[in-house]
C-alpha cells in the first residue's frame, strides 16, 4: 500500500463535471461529463442549464472515475473540492457533493481555488513545482499573472484581467466571424490558415503610462471592439470578410500581450519557470510563441497537455493531494462556496 495521499477531487465552476482522483504527483484517472452542447445554441454558458447539468452528471461520473482508477470510495485519503471562484450555483452543486462524501465516508474535504488548481495540475505531468514559480492563467474567466512561492498557501496575484478576458475574446470574436461556441478552438483552427500580420490590431495595456499603472494587468475589451468594427466596416462596404487572416491577426494580439507580460513578470520577480495554465493555455500559437521567447529568455516553459488546461478534476485532486502531503488542515465541513474568490485565498 502507498504511503501518499489518494485524493478524489470534483471541480463544477463553470459547464463541466469533472472528476479526478490523484495518489501522491500520479493522476489515476481525469473524467469529464461536459454540457457545453446544451449551452452553444446560446452561444455561451447559461448558469442554470449548468447547474442542473452537474446535477445529473455527478453521481456518474464519480462512480466512472471510481471503476476506471480501480478505487473504491472508502480507500480515499480526503475529498478536494472547488469552493470559488466559479458560477454560484454550478459551485453548490459540486461543494454539496463532496461534503455528503466527506460525511458519510468520514475523510477530511479541502475546499481550493479554481485557479490555484490550474497551477497544481502541471504537477502530476511534469513533476514537483519549482519554488517559486512564475504562473499565468488564461481561461473564459481569468487572465492572471501569479507568483506562486507555494500553491498549497502563498499565490500573490502580480495582475489580471482589467474587463474581457482572454477566453472570452476569443468567444466573442467567433460569434462576429460567424464562427461556433466555443469560440477558442474554432478562432485556432481559422487562424492557422491566415496571415498573423494582415491587420494591425491593437494590444491593450503595453504602452506608455498604461504600463506605468497596469504592468502586469491585461485587457482584451478594446481588441475586441477593433475587430467588431473591422469586419462591420468591410460588410458595409460589401466586400468580403477575410475570415483566416482577422482570426489570426486577432490571436497574434492576444498572444503577443500575454507572452510580453509573463516574461516580463519572470525577468522582474527573477524566477526562471513559467506555467501556462487554463483553457486558453490548449491554443497553439500561444504555447508556440511562450514556447519561443522563453528559450530565448532562459525561461523553463511549463504547459499541461491539453486536456489538463481545461476545466477538469484532476487539477482539484491534484491541489488536494498536495494539501495532505504538506500537512494543511482540512477545511470545516461547513465551508462556503464563493464565486468570487480571490486567487490569493487558495483554501477555504
């Protein structure tokens, strides 16, 4: 028998029900149930469809991730779970959940942060985290800069996203290039085909007294804007909207303030590894263009695979599984969700 923790973890923030179960740095088992198809004819997350959504897929899922890992409840060590930020009553369900699991198995419950769960999950693919460590997160909620001395207590938030944030430009910019929800993968796809220097679109926040007072925050809104209008400027005048070249054009923008940033942050905070985490984290030119000017900074890159960017519960099982081995005390069983969590409070 193992002497590490084994940590189921359950993460319901947003539209997917996932749930993970992690022994030790090794991940046995990542299942997802995601109700993204119910919500892309509303062409974006609908709360109450996600609720009721992670009501119907818990229970399964559990027991999926259970037989596929070859585990049996009562074997478990301690139940993590998202606790914030997130969707308030997606966040209910899954909180509800583990505290009936906590109860009725009596093994302890870690409430985490969704974000410093995107940070913990490069762990069981790559390997401890160095200390400190350099992490940005870039997802349909978040665009963060983080400075994380210790995931399990000590993440400083260096900067953020001042409006849209960067998944949610990419879901925005679909929907006015006629392009499917999601939008991330779909603007990828399209851009892989265009050319990233055909229309020169702005990147928010890197000039002047904006880098003064906003060094390490982002914001996407503008871009967003710019594009909206480039396009109805060129249907207005009846000619066609090149979609692969404002696709990859966009993307460059996005990808150039983020990479500029990160790096930036790395050289001034002195730390020579930077994670890349969130659902954005799984778009190719990003991991392209980190990957590029890292090696020319002498920064170590770090980016989970793909499917461990997104929401997941491995990350929540990962981040739990660190809480055991480091001996942090579970939280109360009466913990709160809290949909606007800062990523400074890892546990609640």
């Amino acid at each position: 028998m193992s002497d590490e923790p084994l940590v189921l973890g359950i993460e319901t923030s947003c539209d997917e029900t996932g749930v993970g179960i992690v022994r030790g740095q090794t991940l046995l088992v990542d299942t997802v149930a995601s109700s993204v198809e119910e919500h892309a004819r509303f062409g974006g997350v609908v709360p109450e469809v996600a609720s009721r959504a992670h009501l119907e897929a818990m229970v399964p899922t559990i027991e999926r991730a259970c037989r596929e890992a070859g585990v049996r409840l009562r074997d478990l060590d301690a139940i993590s779970v998202t606790s914030g930020p997130g969707l308030a009553g997606a966040l209910l369900v899954g909180v509800a959940s583990a505290k009936a699991l906590a109860l009725a198995l009596g093994k302890p419950i870690y409430g985490v942060n969704h974000l410093a769960s995107h940070v913990a999950v490069d762990i069981v693919e790559h390997g401890p985290l160095p200390e400190p460590t350099m992490a940005m997160l870039v997802s349909g909620g978040h665009s963060s800069l983080l400075l994380v001395p210790d995931v399990t207590n000590d993440v400083r938030s260096l900067g953020s996203t001042m409006d849209d944030a960067a998944g949610e430009a990419f879901d925005k910019v679909a929907r006015v290039l006629g392009l499917p929800f999601p939008g991330g993968p779909h603007v990828d796809r399209a851009a892989r085909e265009g050319n990233r220097i055909a229309i020169d679109f702005p990147r928010g926040l890197t000039t002047g007294r904006d880098m003064e007072r906003h060094r390490f925050d982002f914001s996407f809104s503008g871009l967003k804007t710019a594009v909206a209008r480039w396009v109805e400027t060129r249907q207005r005048a009846g000619e066609a909207v090149p979609v692969a070249d404002v696709a990859a054009s966009f993307q460059e923008a996005v990808v150039d303030v983020l990479t500029r940033k990160a790096l930036l942050a790395c050289k001034e905070h002195d730390v020579d590894h930077l994670l890349i985490g969130g659902g954005v984290a799984a778009n190719s030119r990003l991991r392209a263009l980190a990957e590029e000017r890292c090696a020319k900074a002498g920064v170590t890159l770090r980016v989970p695979r793909p499917g461990l960017c997104t929401d997941n519960g491995a990350m929540v099982a990962a981040l739990g599984a660190q809480m055991v081995a480091k001996g942090r005390l579970p939280s109360d069983l009466g913990l709160p969700t809290d949909s606007s969590m800062p990523v400074t409070l890892v546990q609640a």
